[in-house]
C-alpha cells in the first residue's frame, strides 16, 4: 500500500450551506474540524476555506463572501442543479484554482454538484469527502463519474452511506474521530434524554418527542432551528410533552450537558451517513437508542453501548428507555477511545490520501486534463 513520506500541504474546503460555528452545516462542521486537527497535528499544512462569519480556532482561515447554498435534503430525486446569483460555493472553488498550485491535495466537504464537475479542471487532485447518502439523481450521476475517472477519491463515513450509491464499491469507508480529551466521562446521569441535530423533518425529531411523553421523562433538545415550521407544529402536536429546547450550543457546552443524559435519542427518517453525535455521546458515557438505519447501526453496539431499535417505531424507543440500566456507562466510553480518537482517524486519512497522490502521479498528463 502507498504510504506517505513527507507532510502534505492541504486545502479543505467547507460546505458553503453555513459559516463555520454556525450550525447550518450539521455534522459537516464538527468532521471538518476534527479532520484539520488530526491532521495538524501530524504535520500536515492546513488551511481552511470557507463562507465568511466563519469561525474555527487554531487553523488558518480564509472567509469568502457570497450567497449561502440551499441545502438539498428535501429537494426530491429529480432536483435541478442551482447556484445563487453571487454563489460562495463557486467564489470558494475559483480561490482553490488560484491558489491549488500552492498545495498537494485539495479535501472536499461540499455535497454539491459543482465541486465535483470541476474536479478534472484542476491540475491538483481532489479529494472527497461525501457527508450524506444519495439524495438527487444528478448527485449520484456527477460523484459516479469522478468515482469512475479519478479511483480512490470518493470517501464516505460508512459502508450504510456508501450503499445507498450505485456506485458503492468505489467509495472508501473511513469513520470518523473525536478529539476525545474534550469530552468528559459522565458515571452518573441525571433524569433526562438527550437529542441533537439540525431541527428539519429528515432527523425525525416527532419520534423522539413521541417516546419522551409515553415514558414521561424530560427531553432535552440541543441543535439548530433549522425548520420553523416543522418545530412549531412539533409543539402543536405534543404540546404538554416533557420537552425542553436548549438552543445551540458549542462542543465544549453542548458535551457537558450531553453527559449528563440517561441516553441520546437518534431518530432520522433518512440514512444518516454517520452521526457524529453519537459518538459525542458515546465518549461522554452516554449510551445511544437509535433506529437500525445507517451510520448509528454501525456505531452501536447493541446491547452493550446502547439499543438499535426498529425504525420509525415509537415502541421501539420506549421499550429500549425501559432498558438504559443494562448499559454499562464505561463500556460506552471504551468503544470511543478504541474505534474513534483522532489518532484512528488520523491513520485513515493518511492512507487515504496516500492512495491518491499514487495514483494521481501514474496518470498522463492528458488523463489528468479530463
């Protein structure tokens, strides 16, 4: 296998749904993060871009002005490709072609169509880190065909995500990591659930709710309001639930009163690609319930770092609350210091990219062109 034998110069490229620290980037945010300080850390050049009002301590930053890009979860499969008037993505992208000759690889986090169809412009390989499961035709037309011409390029958070693609076998699996010295282990829980995420009809927030007032015990909910009006009839329909918004909160606030919970409730109706937060929990002690859907399915231990339960039912969850003292709250923490420090993802990521700069160096001159 090809390995690295020098630092590597590195330009990553944020999602351009939301400045950094915002929230409106979801799990994408914290990833990114995460990825430029395992890679620091090992000697790597970073340097970040991303919307302007971005904040992300430690690395260096470059803010672009433009228009914010819709996100595309609810868009359908059959959804248009669009581009605000002033778009950052292609302001951000247009930096990267002048400055690409400047580093040795260029990180992707943007699920949107124009990173890739750009990719063969570039005389710098690309490499990408794909944040959902297929969603829209023309996405999984577009990454298909990087997938195809420019091997080993594609990665994803888990083989779950991966499958939801035609092109499964082609995109790599390589998890995710915490820095694990910033969440504290929580022995003794208080009496309260927890559940994280953007507040938008994809993470099924209703289920959770639901499960909270058939069991009675408070739930706190910790993300960014993203669908007004989805949470307002959230409350509309259950609105003597046990149910308590906290607000957005960052790492270091949100993982001492995520601690604190009895378990995190996860409930996307879609196939989350990985689910940072579960492991967020996981490496405060908190075992997780979620539905045996996508990445949590890989996550989860069943029946040792908390309980996968049958999508979309309701009973499911109120059954697995009624089992939370059969988890051992240490072994939670153990899972995510063996599977899902930073060091672990580290070593992926460089084998990742050495792959890359390998097999980017064999290819002609005129392959490499597109």
């Amino acid at each position: 296998m090809p390995v690295l034998n020098h630092p590597l110069n590195l330009l990553l490229l944020s999602t351009p749904v939301g400045p950094l620290g915002s929230g409106l980037g979801g799990g994408v945010e914290l990833t990114l993060h995460n990825i430029a300080k395992a890679l620091s850390e090992r000697g790597h050049g970073v340097k970040i871009v991303a919307p302007v009002g971005s904040v992300c301590p430690s690395f260096s930053l470059v803010e672009i002005p433009g228009e914010l890009q819709t996100t595309v979860q609810s868009e359908g499969r059959d959804a248009w490709i669009t581009l605000p008037p002033d778009p950052v993505l292609a302001n951000m992208w247009n930096y990267a072609r002048q400055v690409q000759d400047e580093y040795d690889l260029l990180l992707n986090f943007a699920y949107d169509w124009l990173p890739f169809y750009l990719t063969p412009f570039f005389q710098r390989p690309i490499a990408h880190l794909v944040s959902m499961g297929s969603l829209t035709n023309a996405m999984d037309r577009i990454i298909g065909q990087v997938a195809l011409q420019f091997p080993d390029t594609i990665a994803v958070h888990t083989q779950a995500q991966a499958d939801t693609f035609p092109f499964s076998e082609r995109c790599r699996p390589i998890g995710n990591g915490l820095d694990l010295s910033l969440y504290q282990f929580c022995p003794e829980p208080a009496d309260y659930l927890g559940w994280v995420g953007r507040i938008a009809p994809e993470k099924g927030l209703e289920d959770a709710v639901a499960a909270a007032q058939k069991t009675g015990v408070l739930l706190k909910i910790w993300g960014v309001l993203q669908d007004v009006p989805y949470w307002h009839a959230i409350c509309d329909q259950f609105p003597n639930g046990p149910v308590r918004y906290e607000g957005f909160l960052p790492t270091q606030e949100l993982q001492q009163e995520l601690g604190k919970c009895r378990a995190l409730l996860m409930t996307p109706r879609w196939v989350e690609a990985f689910g940072n937060v579960a492991i967020e929990a996981i490496a405060c002690g908190v075992p997780v319930i979620a539905y045996r859907r996508g990445g949590p399915a890989e996550i989860i231990t069943d029946g040792k770092t908390g309980w996968l339960v049958e999508p979309d039912s309701v009973d499911g969850l109120v059954q697995a609350i009624a089992r939370l003292d059969q988890i051992d709250r240490y072994v939670c923490r153990q899972q995510a210091e063996a599977e899902y420090s930073l060091a672990a993802m580290g070593d992926r990521l460089e084998q990742w990219f050495a792959e890359i700069a390998g097999i980017r160096n064999q290819e002609p001159e005129g392959e490499r062109s597109g």
